[in-house]
C-alpha cells in the first residue's frame, strides 16, 4: 500500500495481515516518478516480484489518459481506441 501519508495504514494493515495476506505500507507520491523507484525496489525487496499492480490513486483531471501521460512514456504515439 502506498499513499501520501501513514494515517489510518496501521489498521488497514492488520486488516490485510489477519486475512493471511502479506503487505508493506509506504509513503510516497505517486504523481512523483522519482519517488515511485525506491519505493518499487523496496517492495521487491521485501515481498518479491510485483506481478498484480491495482492503481486506486484519486486525481482530478479532465483529460484522457493518453493526453495526461508523460512524452516520454509511448503512449502519444498510439491511436485512440
């Protein structure tokens, strides 16, 4: 779990934990690429692989995905659906 601050994550911990699941909390802004990397590797480094990834970050914004996507990301270049 990652989210901009710990408020509320040590419940939502125990929660998943007591679920049989294994998870990690982290502080970081997603809208941060540089801040995105270590926590990435810290992941890795303690769970393993990502190999399911749910983005449930909120963000206003009236743009398509491809529109908002960073020029360096491949996605501009696809036709719309």
């Amino acid at each position: 779990m990652m989210r901009l601050s710990t408020n509320g994550t040590k419940r939502i911990l125990e929660e998943l934990r007591a679920l049989g699941g294994r998870a990690l909390a982290l502080t970081a802004n997603v809208t941060a690429p540089a801040q995105l990397q270590p926590a990435v590797e810290r992941v890795e480094q303690t769970l393993g692989p990502v190999s399911i990834l749910v983005n449930n970050a909120g963000i206003g914004a009236f743009e398509g995905v491809v529109e908002r996507a960073p020029a360096d990301s491949g996605l501009r270049d696809r036709d719309p659906l």
